[in-house]
C-alpha cells in the first residue's frame, strides 16, 4: 500500500465521514474532495473534470426534466386518480395498485417525486377505507425504492453503473436489462409486504398540525357551497345547443352560474373560460353552480335536456377556488358582484360572499360589495395564479393545498405521452445514442409546451448532479494509485475459492452497509469499478456483477435514512426507526437472493 493510495484512502474515508454528518453538504463534500485530488497533484485537471463531460450526466439531467413534464402535465396525478377508483374499499387491492402504480411511474421519472406525489392521495384512501396509514406508507416507500430496478433511466447509480462498464471497454446495458430482474423484485415486494403489514397495524396517526393549509372542500364549507355543484352533459336536442351563455341567461332563469365547459378536441378534452360570447355544443360538458339549490337543479336539467355526469375525482387538478379580500381603498366598494366584471377581467366566477365571517346568499349578484368582505372565486388554476399580479382592488386571502397538486399544463397530457414513448423507443432501438434519445425527449416536451424553460431548469437535481461529478474522480484516483485493485484483491481473499455466486454476494452486502452511509449515487460510484475488477480477475463476465452494484444500491430498505424516500414517509407512516430495521433487513436479504439467483441466468457468467 503505497503513500498515493494511503492519501486517497483517507480522503474518501474523510467524505464519508463528511456524508455521514452532512456537513457540510454532500455536493461541497464532493467538490472539496475533488480540488484536494488535482492540487495534490494525483489527478490533472482534465482528468478530475472530466465527469463533466460524462454523457450520463447528460441523461440524468434528461429524466429530471421528462419526470417534471408527466407532473406538469399532470399525468402522475391521473394514475393517483384512477388509484383511487380502482381501489375501492379493498385494502388488498389498495396496497397492490399503489405498488405497481408507484414503481411504473418511478422507472421513467424521479422515485421521490412520485412518492411525494402519491402521499397525500394514500392518505386519502386510507382514511376513507379505515385503514391506519402506517399499513400503507412503508408499501409506498418500498415500491419508490424498486422502482429505480425496473429500467436503465430509474435511478442514477444504474446510469453511474452503465457508465463506468463503458469506460471499462464493455457495452452498456440496454433500456429494459434491468426489467426481468427488476418485475421479480418487485412480485417479491408486493407478496411481502402484503404478508408483513399486519406488523406495521394499529399505529395512531399523528394530529395534523394547526398550521395546514385549507383545502377545497373547508373552503366550499365556509361559504355553503357543498352540493350546489352539478357536472351536466349538453345532448344534440338540447335548447343550448348553438347560442352562447349571454343569450341563454341561465344565472338570471335558473340561478345557474356556469363554472367551465369542457370540450372533446381531437385526443383531447380542453377546459374553456363560460365567457358571455361562448357558444354551447352538442357533446360539451357544463359544470353549475345553483345558488337556490335542488328545486333550480332539477328544473333547469328538465328544461335543457340535460345529463348528470357526476363530479370528476381529479377536476380538482384543473379548476379550483380562491378566497379574495376586498380592501378599504379598492375601487370595487359599492358595485356589485355584476359590476366587478371578474369573469370578463379575469376569467374567474364569484360562487360566494361573507360578510363579517357570515356567507350571503340571497341576491348575491346584485349585494353591493364592502370593506372587508371575502369573495370566493372558481376557476382554472393558471386563471388563479395570475390573481397576484393582475388587480390591486383584492387581495388573495387563501390558496387551497390542491394548488401544488394541479397540473399547469394539464391540456398537454397526450403529448407528454408520445413525448415519453419516442424517448423510450429510441433508447430500445438503439437508433441513436441514449443521451441523444433523452434530449430529444426534452426538447418534445418543450416543443409541445409540457414544459417551459425555467421549470426545466428548476426541475434538475443539481445537488445529484454536482454529487456524482465530484465522487467520480475517485473512482480514476482509485486506480491511478492502485485502490481498486487493493480492494478487489482484499475481497477475493475474503471469499477465498467460492463460486462467483458468493462473491456477487458479498458485492451485494458490501454495497447495502455503504449506501447506510453515503448515498446510493455515491455508493455506486466508488462501487462499480470495483465489482467489474473482481469480475475481470474471476475472467467471468461482468455484467451481472455490475448490476448487483446497481440493484444493491438501490435497496435502502433498512434505515429511514439511507434514502430521501425513506425519509418522507417517516412522518405520515408513524414510523420508529426500528420499523424499517424489522421490515427492511429481511426483505434486502429476499433481494440479495434473487440477485444471486436471477442474474446469472440472464446474464451467464
């Protein structure tokens, strides 16, 4: 063991030490450890750069922005919606959905967004169907964390992986190698925690706190609006049919106020502003508001030959509410909810009135409006953002919580879609290069409007970028110096004359206690030179060697630390430490055998 080795040794021991504490953070830790290697003199500075230049930084960055689209788009919440149909009452049936949901939407876009995603909508479920959320909260974890083994693009360590089996001279993995494996892992997932859930039953659920923000539904309670809403189809012999809003009069003849009108485009449905000039269709949808209730309902669907269609679960993803304060000195004081012209100014309703905390809703249109009153407004959610910045004669008192959950480009959704299946059957047909394949990802999401340039910025994890950049020169000190070849020789003692199964094996253990740690990112990084040298010793192939790295650096399932996913379930599961202890080493144990034994059959060694 040389003095080169010795210092590179203690420096990366001095990184994990520094990740361990997280202090610094763990991006500074790695830009520092990267100024050390070259003002040491052990690598130039093309060389410590040179991650800079990796293509699958390129392709991280790619799938940042592509998962961001399928949020924007607000595809994402539409497989939470259709979650919640599926699901019904079942329990069962919940945990299995969620699972298979949570890991199809993970593989193609960032795990710990769709777990962030799919949190509130399990909570949801669960306190509809009785079930404690702790039953559900560690499935939904767990299926994040697998998600990242079902495609070459779900999680960063398979890319840092595919990339050093590139510099080693080997080809890469191709889109679905990590499929076959990954579906078992996955089976495996559902059974267990199906059969393991009873252990995590009968935790109280924590009280919300008081400072949570208010949601549709209190804000329709406050001003009296819960079951005023109608969702009404217009028939080829509707009287509607061919007149617009303004010469139909129906706030005046039947005290309907017309919210949105969707309508059936092509491949998609699109929600239209009721403007006065808005002419009906046959085959529109009509949402109303009906201030006088039941008896305006029904006659007014008699009358215009209408169809009850049922609210949507996920309308809530395209139009929601707004609570507005009249100010002393706005110039709406002493004109009418008529006369403030919000839905021609703004594209907004007024659907209610409190005055002195008490709702009006006798005459509302007609009610001269006062200091200190609050107008509830309905309408689309980009119409409400823009509340801030177009009128000083309001101020926007509340935002619901469905704010962060709707989906600003909603109407792009079936482009999103294409976008998404041009990428993927690029990358399988190997037509061109995976990193080429994802920035033309990119730029369809762009060019079709799912995504616009500040929100792509915005969307990539700088902080896993800069990370892998400055671990990666590690991995070429490593073997400047002969620390790659030091650990290889030091684990094949270890394993003595045993059969390339068990030193996978061991590979696997060894990079499950790392990633307790460091992160999976890093793990993988100082990893996979490493497993592909005992495979280049062992003169076996080094394939399944390189993925166990991957998978085993994927399988955080034992600490609430060891991954971001972990951790954001921690509080609405009711979690102890030991929950995931209990949980978690037996079924990374399950994962390590079917590596074992999965692997070398599809990739023989």
């Amino acid at each position: 063991m040389n003095t080169e080795m010795l210092w590179v040794l203690g420096l990366l021991a001095a990184c994990v030490v520094a990740f361990i504490a997280n202090r610094p953070r763990m991006d500074a830790v790695a830009l520092l450890a990267l100024l050390a290697l070259v003002l040491s003199g052990t690598l130039d500075v093309s060389e410590a750069l040179a991650g800079f230049s990796e293509p699958s930084m390129i392709l991280i960055a790619s799938f940042f922005v592509i998962g961001e689209s399928l949020v924007r788009t607000g595809i994402a919440f539409r497989v939470g919606d259709w979650l919640v149909t599926k699901a019904g009452n079942s329990e069962t049936r919940l945990l299995v959905l969620l699972m298979l949901a949570v890991a199809g939407l993970g593989s193609v876009m960032s795990s710990t967004g769709v777990v962030a995603i799919f949190i509130p909508v399990t909570l949801s479920v669960a306190t509809r169907i009785g079930v404690s959320p702790s039953r559900l909260m560690m499935p939904l974890c767990f299926a994040g964390l697998m998600s990242g083994m079902l495609t070459l693009v779900g999680t960063p360590p398979n890319l840092v992986v595919n990339g050093e089996l590139a510099r080693a001279g080997y080809p890469g993995f191709a889109f679905f190698d990590f499929t076959p494996t990954g579906v078992v892992v996955l089976m495996a997932g559902i059974g267990y925690m199906l059969l393991t859930r009873r252990w995590l039953a009968n935790k109280p659920e924590k009280s919300a706190p008081s400072g949570k923000r208010r949601r549709l539904r209190d804000l329709a309670q406050d001003y009296q609006l819960l079951g005023r809403s109608r969702r009404l189809l217009i028939s080829h012999d509707s009287p509607m049919v061919g007149h617009t809003l303004g010469e139909l009069e129906l706030r005046t003849r039947y005290g309907a106020n017309i919210v949105s009108i969707e309508r059936q485009r092509q491949f998609r449905h699109v929600m239209l502003t009721p403007a006065v000039n808005r002419e009906i269709l046959s085959g529109d949808i009509i949402l109303a508001d009906f201030a006088g209730g039941e008896p305006d309902i029904e006659r007014f669907v008699a009358d215009m030959q209408l169809q009850d269609c049922g609210l949507r679960n996920d309308l809530s993803h395209e139009l929601g509410l707004a609570e507005l304060l009249v100010p002393p000195d706005s110039i709406l004081i002493g004109k009418s909810i008529l006369e403030s012209r919000m839905r021609s100014q703004h594209g907004l309703n007024v659907m209610g009135l409190r005055r002195s905390g008490q709702p009006l809703s006798d005459n509302l249109l007609q009610e001269k409006l006062k200091p200190g009153d609050t107008l509830l407004v309905a309408g689309t959610w980009k119409a409400i953002r823009l509340l801030h910045t177009q009128s000083h004669d309001f101020l926007v008192l509340n935002l619901p919580a469905e704010i962060d959950e709707a989906a600003p480009a909603a109407q792009q959704a079936p482009f999103a879609l294409l976008s998404l299946a041009i990428t993927v059957g690029l990358m399988i047909s190997g037509i061109v290069p995976n990193v080429i394949a994802a920035l033309i990802g990119c730029m369809l999401m762009g060019a079709f409007r799912c995504i616009d340039m500040e929100s792509a910025y915005r969307s990539i994890h700088w902080q896993s970028l800069i990370l892998i950049i400055g671990m990666l020169p590690f991995a070429l000190a490593l073997q400047k110096t002969g620390g790659i070849d030091f650990f290889v020789s030091a684990l094949l003692g270890f394993t003595g004359e045993a059969s390339p199964r068990v030193v996978m094996a061991s590979l696997f253990v060894l990079t499950a206690v790392v990633g307790l740690f460091v992160s999976n990112t890093a793990t993988a990084v100082l990893m996979a030179p490493i497993g592909i040298g005992v495979a280049q010793q062992l003169s076996v192939s080094p394939y399944p060697f390189a993925m166990t790295i991957a998978l085993a650096a994927s399988a955080a399932f034992m600490t609430p630390i060891s991954s971001p996913v972990n951790t954001l379930v921690l509080g609405p599961g009711n979690y102890r430490f030991i929950d995931f202890i209990r949980i978690g080493v037996p079924f990374t144990v399950i994962v390590l055998l079917i590596c074992v034994s999965v692997l070398p059959l599809l990739f023989p060694l």
